[in-house]
C-alpha cells in the first residue's frame, strides 16, 4: 500500500472526524477551534489535489478569517452573558 494513500485516507478520516466534531459539539469554544482546525485540514487536502491557490484561499478565508469572527463572536456572547448573570445576581441579593 503506497504511503500516499495511507496519508490521503487518513487526511479524509481526519476531516469527518473534525466535521463531525464541530457540529456535534455542545461547548461554542470546542465547536469554533474544532472548524478552524478543520479549515487547516482541508487546506491540506487542496494541496494534496495540486490547487494550490483554492488551499490558500481556504487557509486565509475559511479557517483565519472566519474563526476569527467566530471567536470574537463567542467573546461578546461571554461577555454578555457574564454581565447579564452579575445583574441577576445583585437583583436577589437586594431581594
């Protein structure tokens, strides 16, 4: 068995393993780095396919900038949600 196919199929095992992972995952930190690092994962399967402008184009758009944005979102959720139970918690104490 050539090692190329053995890295191709474990790359391919690898990306479901990621896929799955980030959409079944029940924390939003896990389920964010888990699609970034499936960005990266994919980026490399372009490579391994020769289009390398496509792999670039997943690296810079697909896992940096929208995990990115994704984790800035999760940042502002936490926030919130962190500002809303500090309200709540004054609101019975004063009770």
């Amino acid at each position: 068995m050539p090692i190329n196919l053995l890295f191709d199929g474990l790359l391919v095992v690898l990306i479901l393993v990621l896929a799955s992972g980030a959409l079944f995952s029940t924390n939003i930190f896990n389920g964010i780095v888990l699609f970034i690092s499936l960005g990266l994962a994919v980026s490399i399967a372009w490579v391994r396919l020769y289009a390398i402008d496509v792999a670039i184009a997943e690296v810079t758009i697909g896992a940096g900038l929208t995990g990115a944005l994704l984790l800035g979102a999760w940042k502002r959720l936490e926030i919130k949600k962190s500002l809303h139970s500090s309200i709540s918690n004054k609101e019975t104490k004063n009770d």
